[in-house]
C-alpha cells in the first residue's frame, strides 16, 4: 500500500487535480431557516419528494444517489439535515441524467471555498467540499448545485472514460455550466418548496430561495454591459476566460444566457455527463469543443446543444474595415 501511495503521488499529484472555485463575496446575508427537529425535517423532506407526481419520479431516479456528509464543522444543523436538503438540491438536476451512474458523494466542510476534487477517496466516493453552515439552505444549495454539476461532468461512468486533465482553456465554459446549475437549482427550490402544503418550514423558506438567485442575477458585474450584445461581449472576453477559467463575474454573464435554455428544456442536464470526451488538446478552439460535446452525447439532445452552440459566435473576431481614403 505504502510503494503503491508513493507511485500514485509521483504520477498524480493532489495539487494538479484540485478545482478551485471560489463563491462570489458580494452577495446579501443568506437567510438562516428556522431550527426544527431532526424527525419533523426528514419528515417533511420525505413527504416533499412524494407529495407530487414530479417529486415522486425525482424520489425514484434520486434513489440511485448516494450522498454522505461528514461531521464537523457545520454549525448548528445536523448531518441528515444537511443530507436531505443536498438530495432535494440534486433531484432538481439527477432525474434527468436517465439511465447515468454517479459513485457515492461524500459532502464535508472546508473553511475556505467549495471544491468537487479529481480524485475520489480511499472508499471510490466523489469528495465535495461546501463552504457553508447553519441553516443557511439557500447558500448550501447554491454551492451544491454548482458542485454536483462538476461531479456530472466529470464523475459519472460515462464521463470518466474522458479523464480529462483539470485544466484547459475550455474549462471556463464548465465553470460557467455549474453557475447556470446553480441558478436553475435555486429557482426550482423556490417553486417546489412553495408547493409544499403541509409542511410549512419549507413553504416558509422558498423565497428565500428565489432571493439568492435573484440577487446574484441583479448585481451589475453580473449582466452585460448597457447596448452591448453578448456576441461582442463574448469576443472580447474570451481570451480572459481561457486564461483563468474562475472569473465569476464572467461565468455568470456566460450563465445567464444559457439558464433560459436549460430551464426550457431541463433534460439537456443529461448532456454534462458527456462534456469532456472529446480529443485531450489543452489550447483547442471553443467551437472544436462545442462539436465534440454534440457529436459525443446522445442523440435526443444534440438539437438542445445546438442551441448552446448558437450563443456563442465562432472564430475570432473579424478585423476592423480600411479607413476609405
């Protein structure tokens, strides 16, 4: 075991497969939800995920997902509570990644920002880490959200037969995928805890949901600049994104223009599973990954990647016209 950890550091060092991302640092307080008993939260989480034909089906796809959390360091709220608002959080996206295999999550506390690492644990389960504690559901959910959609690209059967190395120039464009998860996750929250008619700590706590998403949507460094369009927008910063693939005030401009596609046509989340099959080319194009993402996923959401596609405009920007003499 000891020459078989010394070779495994030689060949993979842990720095090289660590994604950093950190969560943005201006947005408002999150709302803290109010305490309850462990018995009356699994409850009602139990009830939520079947009091509806839509819960009902997510509770049966949700069921082959496996997430543990860790103790320590969460505050004042319990590990299965953390663990049924991380399921709710996933069975807004799981459900429509049909027939794809994710190993067990292992959801633990960092002090410093959240983390889906590259490698899994001695056990084989996916590690995520989340910045986040109390009963500040709508934080933990946002960074979840952003989170398991890593583990969708990166993780699941299908994806790891891709493997690709952490960093590339393209990684921005999955960066900004995971904060168009995120948003779509917390504005599904908002509507599926409101629905709740029984239980009413979530029915309580729904807009609080809404909030945080809207909020980050509203901040100026979120949203084009006044008369600019994205395809000019993009052409300029580009360079910037494949450069440094966590700037998140560019991600979130990116994300806000494809969340209208995925919140249209939710069951294009299954095509995350088969972001990085194409060929391994640190530098490549953007337009190269685009085509091997459709070319690469099933063919029931390839239209729906060609709407992605179509957002982004292909090829460097054209050279200025000749001043006329």
């Amino acid at each position: 075991m000891g020459i078989y950890l010394k070779f495994r550091a030689l060949v993979c060092p842990p720095q090289a497969f660590h994604l950093r991302r950190v969560e943005s640092r201006n947005h408002k307080p999150e709302t803290p939800m109010p305490r309850l008993s462990r018995r009356r939260f699994l409850t009602s989480v139990t009830a939520a995920c079947l009091s509806t034909p839509r819960f009902a089906g997510a509770a049966a796809d949700n069921g082959k997902l496996e997430i543990v959390v860790d103790n320590g360091g969460w505050g004042r709220v319990s590990t299965a509570d953390i663990r049924a608002v991380l399921r709710s959080t996933a069975a807004e996206v799981w459900p429509y990644c049909a027939g794809e295999r994710l190993k067990p999550i292992r959801v633990y506390h960092r002090d410093d920002f959240p983390l889906t690492e590259f490698l899994h644990d001695w056990r084989g389960r996916i590690r995520i880490g989340l910045h986040c504690g109390d009963s500040r559901w709508n934080q933990m959910a946002f960074q979840f959200g952003h989170e398991f959609c890593h583990a969708l690209a990166q993780h699941t059967a299908i994806a790891l037969r891709g493997w690709h190395p952490p960093q590339h120039a393209n990684l921005w464009f999955e960066e900004s995928l995971c904060e168009t998860s995120s948003l779509f996750v917390l504005r599904r929250l908002a509507v599926s805890w409101q629905q709740q008619t029984q239980f009413d700590v979530w029915r309580n706590y729904a807009p609080a949901m809404a909030s945080y998403a809207g909020d980050r949507l509203a901040f100026p460094e979120h949203q084009l600049p006044a008369g600019t369009t994205f395809s000019a927008w993009f052409r300029e910063n580009e360079p910037a994104l494949r450069a440094d693939a966590r700037l998140r005030e560019k991600n979130v401009i990116v994300a806000r223009q494809m969340l209208p596609l995925f919140e249209a046509e939710p069951a294009g989340w299954d095509a995350m599973c088969y972001l990085n099959l194409g060929a391994h080319q640190q530098g490549k194009p953007l337009a190269q990954h685009l085509t091997e993402w459709q070319n690469n996923s099933p063919a029931e959401v390839r239209p729906f990647l060609g709407k992605i596609a179509a957002l982004f405009p292909a090829g460097p920007a054209p050279a200025p016209a000749a001043a006329s003499a």
